[in-house]
C-alpha cells in the first residue's frame, strides 16, 4: 500500500495495483480499475516513486526471505544465463 493526501488533508492508503491510470490535470488524480477517482496532493512523480520504492521494498523482502527450517532464501536472485539482468 502507498499512503496518499487527499485535498482535505486525510491521508489513506491505496493499493497501486489497482491504479488503472494517473493524471495530472492540474490536481493528480488516481484513477482506479473500478472507476472510483481520488484527487491527492502528491504529484503524479511522488505516486510513481512511492510506486516503485513499494515495490523494490516487497523483491527486497522477498529475496531476504528464508523458509522456517530451510536457513537458505527461497528465492534464487542470481540472473542465469540468457537472462537480462
């Protein structure tokens, strides 16, 4: 989840995969997959940032990420060959 402003001032949190698009029309607007639109505070370049820290932190996460028991990561991060890095 990404923690967004609405123009009042009350921050909630939204699940960007459910962002269909953003505008910028001046006010950013989240437009969702189910129609509903929110128009925030932030730029549509902080929601992208927040976008993709969100989702660098949840790889990281994964990646550090050890089965009960196993005491070795579930996840293989070692590009293999033919594999862009």
């Amino acid at each position: 989840m990404i923690v967004v402003t609405r123009l009042n001032r009350t921050r909630f949190a939204v699940n960007p995969d459910l962002i269909e698009r953003i505008q910028a029309t001046p006010d950013t607007t989240l437009i969702m997959v189910d129609g509903a639109t929110f128009v925030i505070t932030e730029t549509m370049d902080e929601v992208i940032d927040q976008i993709v820290d969100l989702r660098a932190r949840v790889l990281a996460a994964a990646h550090r990420w050890t089965a009960p028991g196993s005491g070795t990561t579930t996840i293989d991060a070692t590009p293999h060959s033919g594999e862009d890095v």
